[in-house]
C-alpha cells in the first residue's frame, strides 16, 4: 500500500482496551464498504501507541499527515476505537463525532455491560457483527448527516398534523409514548416523548430502521446507549407503505401480534394519500412545490435547541457540499461570536465554482450551498431562506 | 528535539547573589565559549589603519558576529531594572583571559570563582535548577541543556568549556580487557598521575587533571578544543581531581537515550513527552508507511492539557515541536516548525548539521529559549513600545509572523528612489577600497542584494524573493525588527555564514544556457543605526574571491554599510510622516459604530439583520442591498446615498454573476483614483457623481479619462486618503494583504492604530487575526492541492476531474458580532456591533492573499478591497 489506492479510505477499528484483541475492522474507500483491510501489524502499532502512551499518563488523541487524520479515542477503559481517514476535507471534529456515533451504535445493539465488561471476546466479536451494516453506513457515503450534525435527520411532510394526529392515537392504542414515522431513515413524524429521546439514540434509530434491510414487521432489542445503556428495549417496526415504516420504542409489552392489521387499518387507512405523499420525501426532505430559490444546490438546517435538521442535496446528488458544518464552528470565541460565514471555493472564473453560506439565527443554522449567485448576494439568500425555513423547524 | 508547554526557566546558580552586576555579565554572554578573535580580521586593507572599530572584540572565532549597542537612553533606562531583551547579547564583557593568566596565585582566584559560577549556570544537570531559584528573570539566561548521551565535559584552559561526546557504551567493549581508565576510555583524556605527582607535589584532595596525552580518536581530541597541558576543572558542573574523576565519569548515564540528539527545555512536561517518544517515532514510521504522505503532527492530552506537536523530518532525523494548544493552535504551530526548520537551514546549512555538531548546542539553546518565548510570551518581546503597540504585536503576532513575507512600508515616489539610489550604490561596491581597481585583485565579496528596514518596517529591497524571506525570518526570530521600532539601536553589527536556500538549490535545468549559481559561499551582514537596519547578502567565490576558514566581518564593508545608513539619515523625517499618515487605506474604530456617538449607524448597528429575521421584510435592514445585486430578497434601504448608488452599483461584480446589472470593468488607475477621490467629498468627485449617476451602468469613459488629468497634480494627496470600502462611511477595521510573489505584505501600522484606541477595538484586532489564522489555514489546504492538481496534470493530462470537489476554497468570510463587555446598564440590552472577517485568495495572475475586517453594514466585495489594496504595491 502507500503509493497510490489510499486516496478517500476510511478504516474503523475497534479493539478491547485492555487486551488489544481486534473486536473488528470495518472499512470503506471513495463512499462504499470496501474489503481491503490494513495490515494486523499496523493495527497493532496504531493500538500499541495509544496504550504506550496511557501507560504514561499521555493520552494520545489525534495524529495528521498530509492527506490522513488518524483519530483514537476509548470508551469506559474497555473499548478503543481508532479512525484513519484519507478523505478530502476530513476534520478532526467529524471523526471524533463518528467514533461516538460508532460506539453508541456497538451499545445500541449489544448493550453498555457487555461492552465494558469483556468475558468472552469470541462472543462479543460475534455479536458485534449485528452492527456492521449501521456503522458501515456511517463510514460510507450517506444521504443523512445526523452522525456529523448530532441532529436528527427529519424530512417536513406536506399534511404534517395529520400524520401527527395518527401517530399519537396509535401509540396511545399501542400503549407506548414512543413512537414515530420514518421514511429513509429520516423522521416524518414523531410523539412528544420520541422527540424527548437524548443523543446519539435519537439520532441512531431512525438511521437503524434505514439501514435494515426491507421487512413487513420487526421486533429487535435495543439499548439506548444514553437513556437506557444497560436494560434492553424493543423496537418495533411496521412497514406501512416501501420504504415508509412506523417505529415504536417499548418495554416488554404489547408483543408484537398485537399490533394486527385491524389496529393499523383503523389509524392508517384515512391518512394514507398523506402517507403517500411523504415516501418520495427522502432525499429531498422538503415538501413538493415549496419555493426554494433556483440557486441553492444543497441546504441543511439545523435547529440547535430541538436538535433536529433538514438535509437535502435535491437537483442532483453528485454535489454534496461535503461536511461544512465544522467550519462554522472552529471559529468561536466568548466576547466576539460568529454569526454567518461563507466560502467560496472551485476553479476561479465566472460563473463556476461553489459559494457555502452559513448563517445562525436564534437556535437555527443554515447552511446553504450554491453555485450562481455572487459572493455579496449569498446572504441575502441565506436569510431569505431561512425566513422562509422558520415555519417548517 | 522536543519542547514542552513550559516556558524555558531561568539558570541562576545558586550561590549568586541576584544583583550581582558581574554575575549578569557573564549570562549574557556565557552562552557560546568565545575566543579571543584577531586573526580573521582579514580585508583587502591590511594596512587598514584606522581605529579598531568596537565590535571586533565580539567576533567569535568561528566569525560570526552579533554585536549590540544601544542607544544611550536605552541604556539609561535599562540600568535600574535587569535587562528585559533577551535576545541581546552584551559584547564588551568578554570572559577572556589572557596568556598569563595561566598560572596559580591569588590574582587568579577571582576569575576561578567567576569561571565555576558560569559553570554552574551551564550545568548539564536539569535536577538542579528545577529545585533551586527559578526566578523570574527569565528573559536574560540562555537555556543550556544536552542530552543525556553526550555529556559535556569541561576543560580548563584559559576557562574553555568544551563539549565532549561521551558513549558509555564504549565500556561494554573493553571491558573484557584489563581496567582501563575512564577519562581515557571515554574521554580520551591521558593524565598520568605518578608522573604528574612528582612534578607538582602533593596537593590536599586528589591532584589536579592535567592533560598529558590525548588518545587518538578519542573524543577529546576529536573536539580539537583540548590541548595536551590543558587541566580538566569540571565535568559536568562536577569539580573533578584525580581522586573522584573515575567515580564522576562513570555515572554517565547509559546509552538508552541515543537517539535524542537534541532536547529543549527541561521541564516536568517535557521530560513526559520525551519518555513517550517512542509514540511520535512509531507514528512517523508507521504513519509514512500506510499512507505515503509524511506525518505532519499529532495531539494527545497530558494532564488534563491538550498538547499539539508538529513533525518535520528531514533525511533520517525528525524534528519535534510541541506547545499547548491552548497558546498556539495547530495551524499556527505548523508555520512555526516550518520557520523554525528554515531558519536553521539558513543558519547552518541544514538541519543535521545544526543538530548533529555539538558546538551548536549552546547556540541551539538560545534559539530555542528565543523560540519559546516568542510562542507563549509573545506580549513580553515587545516590552519596549506603548501598552496599545504592545498589544497590538501580540494578538497581530499570530497570523503576521507565519505569514511568508515582510511587512512593507510604501512610500512616495521619490523617497523611494532615494533608497532605491543608496541601496544600487552601496551593491555596486565600485568606490574606493571596494572596487577591484583599488587594490588590483579580486573584492572578497560580491554584494548579492540589500534590504532597508525602518522600524522594523521593510522600506527598500533589491533582494531575491527567497533571500529576502529567509533574512525576514532570521531577523524575526531573533527580535531584530521590533529592535529598531523605538531608538533602540546605537550600534547593531551582525555576521554570519549563512545559507540561503535559493543560491543553494540544485539548479533543476541542467541546461548551460541557463545561469548556473557558483558554488560559492554567502555571508548575512546585518548592521543596524538608530531606526534603520540594512540586511546585506554577500557572495564569496564565483566573482569575488573565494572564502577560507570562517572569515569575519570585512571592515571595509561594514563601514560602507554603515556609511550607506548614514546618509539616509536625512529623510526619515519623512518616512516617520509615512508612518503616521500612512498612505494605505483610513480605518475606523470600532467602537464608533458601536455606540450613540456615530448616530448615523445607530439604525444598522443595533439591530443585526440576523436576530431579527422572523419577520424581518419590514424593517429596513443594513443597506446592504444598495447594490442592488440582492435580487431576490430587495428590502428597501432605509434611505439610499447619492453617493452609494453611483458608486456603488458600477462596481464592477465577480464574473459578471450579478442581478440585474450588467457588470463592466473600468480601467484600474481611473478606478482606483475615482474612488479615493470620491471620498474626499471633492468638487471633482462632485462632477464623476453626476456623470456615472447619468449613465447609471456606462460610465464614460473619456470623462474619466478628462478627470484623469486634472487630478494627476493631485496625485499625492490621494494617495493619502485612500478609502478601502464602499459608501459614505469608512467602515474598515483592519486589513492584511499578503502579495507573495514579492514576499512582502501591508497591514495598518502600529501609528494608525494607536489613533483609534477604543476598547473593543482590541478584541476586534485580536479575533480578527485569529479568524485570519483559520482562514489562512483552509488557503494552505488549497494551495497544497493546487499543487497537487498541477503535478497530476503534467503527469497525464485531463484526468483532473475535480468537479464534485469542494476545493479550492478561495474565500472564506465570517460574520461576526460583539458588544462591550462590561455593560453595567441592567435595564437595556448592550449594543451589538457585527462585522465580518473575509479572506480572500488569489491564484491569478500571482499569488495574493487578503484579509480584511469590516462593518456589516455595507457589504463589501473582496476583490475590490483586494484590487485597491494591491494597486501599486511593488518593491
């Protein structure tokens, strides 16, 4: 390796702290799970640093070259997660967050106990493969940017109170307080007490019920890695309409038999053009017909308090504006806090290129990238779309 | 090497009494052994007959020259308090003994006891001082310390103090044979001591070391600096005699830390991230293998602080720097590695050599005590100036001591000519004993080049771009320029070998045509007069004659140097005039926009567009839109100016993108002059307003061309009151502008503002270079991958398909807001004052950066600002 081929790789590890036992490797290069797997003396050694230096009181966090970010971090002294990035424009900031999103994922699926308290490593190792698929969606390219954002990726659908007014009802009649509806792995629709759901398991199950393969109806034991890491929940999952799925978080009742087809038709049925409406939703998050000017390429808001946001990268998907969102951040201070900031990037000459604008207002972000409009109007679009984005978040 | 988060302390030896003058003395200059220096004292003149100048006592003997006077007030006011200039090193109190102090007696006692309390300050042992009067003189002393596997050992002739490599390890191989004896195992030291007994007599404990032979090969002879009757005083700080020297040699610790070949400063936090060296050699190795790009630094936390430490490897050997991320963020650390990397390359040739020879240790000691300074007290350096210059320096000092080039001061026309004339003939070395006539043979030195600061402000230069930047750094790391900010400077000679990268560099074209650099030496002359310091790069071998040995500096060109300073003596009354009223671009305050005292921005001031965007389209928002290039969010403005909407809407917009107008250029100089004139409120402006106001979109051009003439008499004055940003107000704060091609930048002077003064004002200049700093950061991403992209592109064209990449990143703004911050009025809400930070880079036609602070109270357009700040800025 070395020459060539590293470019846009990204390898995961996960060993236990203590013993250094690889637990697994997962890696994905230009977006997409990839098999080639780093060399085990190299694990070794990128392990046998950090501990080197905890032996010593010196924790080692983070390491650079001139493409690679290599980030470590440990979690309860049992678990050691290490990130190599060679993707274009990787910060520090997103790497740290993965390795969170990651662990909370390895809690979300096989509980905080187990993962702190190793007795047997060959079982730990297989039952970790249970969260492959979700963390290997975190590595590879995504359409969802809660793992960066730390928000929940939501989508605003055309009759929202209605399909508010639905689910609220079923969960009562399922004897739940949480439930929500997902579409894509982006919430539509969600109870009060779904939303009250703490980080990263907000954030993780929607991206769970995503990234599961299609199923009519599932029952699947979760731990909350921030409410509930220890004792065990279960999720249920109703496919609705392709791709359109309604989650319920409860306790050891009602078994899933109960939520028969009777019980959905009486909810569902009279909502279901609504419905209808929401599963193209995905990827462009924003209800059909709503006036975005013709310049903005992507935009994602983020409404800080709620911890929610809207992403969407709807002409084409090819010009994802990458992960600005740290560039936002790095530059705060006490006394002088920023409040917009822009970029302009690309090859230089007219009418090409790409402008980032970010602007934060009240609890709300917006960050809105466009390819036309001159450097000095970019804020002028910004506010006027975020203006016109207040209603929906 | 390796640095920690702790500033380098103070070496007092313990027994000193802390006032003690002489005691002062000596750490001001003990931190190179220096020889008494008469022999290079070589020129085209031997019959140069003149009075000696002052500063030849100061030349050491491997010619280098740093020789100091301040000026008489300086010294004044120095007197009472201990000297706070560091990097100053008194020349006239040498410690040289002559020939005949070489014997015992009583008139000898004195100087011993002088000679061990430097040794004691010299100590190799970091334990000790640690414990012992860490004072806060912390700026005088030079940082000695050395790795544990070179042990220094000193040896007394005439007071030397010489370093000795010493490897333990040398033990494991003769120990199989008989007992030989440490001072000449590891030393190579011969003393006989019976033979030495009979001659001297007995002596109360232990004899003295006198040095009889020196074995061949060993170390002492290798250092070349131990002669055969020299007496061995002290090993490291440790008096020895015959009785306690094999005791004392063989606690040299072990060889397990060989490959530490340099290590500074000592403290708790640095001895921690030496003993996990092996993380940042695992890393490198490691690092470099799986990913084929050099690592370029890590982080890691150590007790509780985030500690970065930047790479820089160089052939075999790697170089380490780490500072607490708190003080130094990471993109600041990375420029200063660079620095510091290519400043020891200019200093010594290249990093091995600057490491790997142990007589560079103290000097390396000093550099790296400067080094430290500079990152974690950057306030303290600039203790000469107001508390407002000050502080200036040091919020400025992050982003402008990275930047790759000079700060420059413009200046007229004819005042720049003046220096242009006095620099040509100085490096025409056609007069007198300089010119080959004079003397019929070959000048020593060929003059390549010179640069004239004047208050530490670039004036003149006729210096390559890369020589120049190289000098610039030296100077700035060795505190020269703020030297000469305030009449510091009664005397300044500096000389020294360097090696300038330029000169040095392979040519890469191997055709003859093309100029081939001789393989020649090069000699960095400094001299310095009051407020003027004149950087000369000489050349020895190719035209001139070829250098042997270490020369020193040359009289003859000295004076003429100095000569050169003298008769520019008279104009800087003028450029002090430039520096007051600075031709660059009028800044405001911020805090004027900040309270009721600038009534006419109170509308925009203290309601932010942004915290009131929920229903925002009624209220009249910052006149930004006065450009009407808002387009589709057209809130009216509150009451547009005539001026703005003239002067506003024909600027030219980037590219042609703009709503609703049709962009159009105007020639530059017409541009530039229309628009300093129309903030002069003039009666021509008058005119232009009228016209543009006409032809909204098409200003005629032959009416600029009219306006032209009449205002060429008035050329000056424009250039005085040149008006960066657009609108009836002056809403500039601050400005950086980085012309690389040159190696020079402009940013406001230290006298435009102290004008301002204010109290937010600072905060502003503070966070607006740090913003820089990040800004600046992202450009260098960009740069790296222009370079890339070029690379790529010769290797097999048009496969660059960077479509779906977000890079380059050209321009970065951030918006800002602040308000006082101490607001004691419970009742209303403190005032809020917004503005942006915008970076702008520029690829084409050459490589420029900009960095500008405003009010956002009219949006600004980059490439304006970064037009009329770089109109006209050449060397």
């Amino acid at each position: 390796m070395g020459e060539e081929g590293t470019k846009g790789t990204v390898h995961l590890l996960c060993l236990a702290a203590s013993s250094g036992v690889p637990l697994f490797c997962r890696s994905s290069r230009g977006g997409a799970p990839a098999r080639q797997q780093l060399p085990f003396s190299v694990i070794g050694s990128l392990n046998g640093v950090h501990m080197f230096g905890q032996n010593l009181e010196v924790q080692l966090s983070s390491a650079r070259t001139e493409d690679t970010t290599v980030v470590w971090k440990s979690f309860h002294d049992s678990i050691t997660l290490i990130v190599l990035s060679s993707e274009e424009g990787t910060s520090e900031l997103r790497l740290e967050r993965l390795l969170q999103m990651v662990f909370g994922a390895m809690v979300l699926l096989v509980g905080l106990e187990e993962l702190t308290n190793i007795r047997n490593v060959e079982r730990l190792k297989k039952e970790l493969r249970a969260s492959y698929r979700l963390i290997d969606s975190f590595l590879g390219d995504s359409e969802l940017i809660g793992d960066l954002t730390q928000c929940v990726d939501c989508v605003v659908p055309p009759e929202g109170t209605l399909l508010q007014e639905a689910l609220s009802g079923f969960a009562e009649a399922a004897a739940t307080a949480f439930g929500s509806l997902v579409v894509s792995g982006r919430v539509v629709a969600a109870t009060e007490s779904w939303w009250r759901l703490g980080t990263p398991e907000a954030v993780l199950l929607p991206w769970l019920v995503g990234s599961l393969p299609p199923q009519a109806a599932r029952d699947y034991p979760v731990y909350l890695p921030h409410g509930s890491p220890t004792v065990p929940h279960r999720l249920l999952t109703l496919t609705l309409l392709p791709g359109l799925e309604l989650c319920l978080l409860c306790g050891p009742r009602p078994p899933l038999s109960q939520l028969d087809p009777q019980l959905l038709d009486r909810w569902w049925q009279p909502v279901l053009d609504p419905l209808r409406a929401c599963v193209p939703l995905g990827p462009r998050a924003l209800p059909a017909g709503f006036p975005l000017h013709m310049d903005i390429l992507g935009l994602l808001l983020l409404h800080l308090e709620l911890k929610r946001c809207l992403f969407t990268v709807e002409p084409s998907a090819d010009q994802e504006p990458g992960s600005p969102e740290e560039k936002v951040e790095d530059a705060a201070q006490r006394s002088q806090v920023p409040r917009a900031c822009y970029l302009v990037s690309g090859p230089e000459g007219p009418g090409t290129g790409w402008r980032l604008v970010a602007l934060q207002s009240g609890p709300r972000r917006l960050l809105l990238l466009s390819a036309q409009s001159p450097t000095h109007a970019l804020r002028g679009l910004a506010t006027h779309t975020l203006h016109a984005l207040t209603p929906l978040l | 090497m390796m640095a920690s988060p702790i500033s380098c302390s103070s070496r007092h030896s313990p027994d000193e009494l802390p006032g003690d003058p002489s005691s002062q003395e000596d750490e001001d200059c003990d931190y190179e052994d220096r020889v008494s220096y008469s022999g290079s004292y070589s020129s085209a003149s031997s019959d140069y007959d003149e009075v000696e100048p002052e500063w030849l006592d100061s030349v050491q003997k491997n010619g280098e020259l740093f020789y100091l006077e301040l000026s008489e007030d300086e010294e004044e006011s120095l007197l009472p308090e201990t000297p706070t200039v560091n990097h100053v090193r008194f020349s006239e109190n040498e410690i040289i003994i002559e020939e005949d102090d070489y014997k015992e007696g009583k008139k000898y006692e004195p100087k011993l006891k002088r000679f061990t309390k430097i040794l004691k300050t010299k100590s190799l042992l970091p334990k000790r001082y640690n414990k012992k009067n860490r004072n806060d003189n912390e700026l005088v002393s030079i940082l000695k310390h050395q790795s544990n596997q070179k042990t220094g050992v000193v040896v007394q002739q005439r007071y030397k103090d010489v370093n000795v490599y010493v490897n333990p390890k040398k033990l494991t191989v003769t120990k199989a044979k008989e007992q030989l004896k440490l001072l000449e195992v590891l030393v190579g030291i011969i003393h006989q001591s019976k033979w030495s007994w009979k001659k001297s007599g007995k002596q109360g404990s232990g004899e003295r070391l006198v040095v009889h032979g020196l074995l061949p090969g060993g170390s002492a002879m290798k250092s070349g600096q131990i002669l055969i009757g020299d007496v061995l005083l002290a090993v490291n700080d440790v008096d020895v005699t015959s009785e306690n020297i094999e005791r004392v040699l063989s606690c040299i610790p072990g060889p397990m830390q060989q490959e530490i070949l340099y290590h500074c400063p000592v403290s708790d936090a640095s001895q921690k991230l030496k003993s996990v060296r092996g993380i940042f050699l695992t890393l490198c190795d490691m690092l470099e293998n799986v990913t084929g790009t050099q690592v370029t630094s890590s982080s890691l936390l150590l007790n509780g602080k985030q500690i970065h430490v930047a790479y820089w490897k160089e052939s075999d050997k790697l170089l380490l720097i780490g500072l607490p991320a708190e003080e130094v963020p990471l993109p600041q650390l990375r420029n200063m590695i660079g620095d510091v990397a290519q400043t020891l390359k200019f200093m010594y040739g290249s990093l091995d050599s600057a490491f790997c020879q142990v007589e560079n240790v103290p000097r390396l000691d000093h550099f790296f005590s400067l080094f430290f300074q500079r990152a974690l007290q950057p306030a303290k350096l600039h203790s000469s100036a107001s508390p407002s210059a000050r502080q200036y320096d040091a919020s400025s000092a992050v982003l402008l001591d990275g930047l790759p080039g000079v700060r420059w001061l413009t200046l007229p026309q004819e005042i720049k000519m003046e220096l242009d004339t006095a620099l040509s003939d100085l490096e025409a070395a056609d007069f007198a004993e300089l010119s080959e006539d004079y003397y019929d043979m070959r000048r020593l030195y060929t003059i390549l080049g010179s640069s004239l600061f004047y208050k530490g402000y670039l004036i003149c230069s006729h210096l390559p771009k890369d020589d120049l930047i190289d000098i610039a750094v030296y100077c700035r790391h060795y505190g020269l320029l703020p030297l000469a900010a305030k009449q510091r400077i009664g005397q300044l000679v500096i000389w020294r070998e360097v090696f300038p990268r330029h000169h040095l560099q392979p040519s890469a074209d191997s055709n003859t045509e093309v100029f081939q650099e001789p393989e020649g030496r090069y000699f960095l002359l400094i001299v310095g007069l009051k407020y003027y310091m004149l950087c000369v790069l000489l050349e020895a071998g190719g035209c001139a004659s070829k250098a042997v040995g270490n020369p020193g500096p040359d009289c003859i060109y000295v004076d003429q140097v100095k000569t050169t300073l003298q008769q520019l003596e008279g104009i800087d009354c003028h450029i002090n005039e430039r520096l007051t009223s600075s031709p660059s671009p009028c800044l405001s305050c911020a805090d004027w926009f900040l309270t009721g005292s600038h009534e006419k921005l109170d509308n925009l001031t203290t309601s932010p567009i942004l915290s009131r965007l929920p229903g925002t389209s009624k209220v009249a928002t910052s006149p930004t839109c006065r450009r009407i290039l808002f387009g589709d969010y057209s809130l009216k403005t509150r009451k547009p100016s005539p001026s703005r909407s003239s002067g506003g809407s024909d600027n030219g917009c980037e590219g042609g993108e703009g709503v609703g107008l049709s962009p159009h250029t105007i020639p530059n100089a017409l541009w530039k002059q229309r628009e300093s004139q129309g903030s002069d409120g003039s009666e021509e402006s008058g005119a232009l307003l009228k016209v543009t106001k006409k032809k909204a979109t098409l200003p005629n051009p032959f009416h600029l061309g009219n306006l032209k003439k009449d205002l060429s008499e008035k050329e000056l004055e424009i250039y005085n009151t040149m008006k960066l940003t657009s609108g009836p107000e002056n809403t500039l704060f601050h400005y950086v502008a980085l012309e690389t091609v040159q190696g020079i930048f402009i940013t406001p002077t230290h006298e435009e503002v102290a004008q301002l003064s204010g109290s937010i004002h600072p905060q502003l200049i503070k966070n607006f270079h740090q913003c820089c700093l990040s800004i600046r950061a992202v450009f260098q991403q960009t740069l790296v991958e222009e370079k890339k992209k070029a690379l790529n592109r010769g290797d097999h064209s048009g496969s660059t398909n960077s479509i779906s990449s977000l890079n380059p990143v050209k321009e970065y703004g951030v918006l800002f807001e602040c308000s006082p911050e101490k607001w004691t009025d419970q009742r209303k809400a403190p005032p809020v004052m917004a503005y942006w930070v915008v970076g702008r880079l520029f690829l084409h036609p050459k490589l420029q950066e900009l960095y500008v602070c405003f009010h956002d109270s009219v949006t600004e357009i980059a490439i304006e600002m970064a037009f009329k700040l770089f109109f006209g800025l050449t060397l």
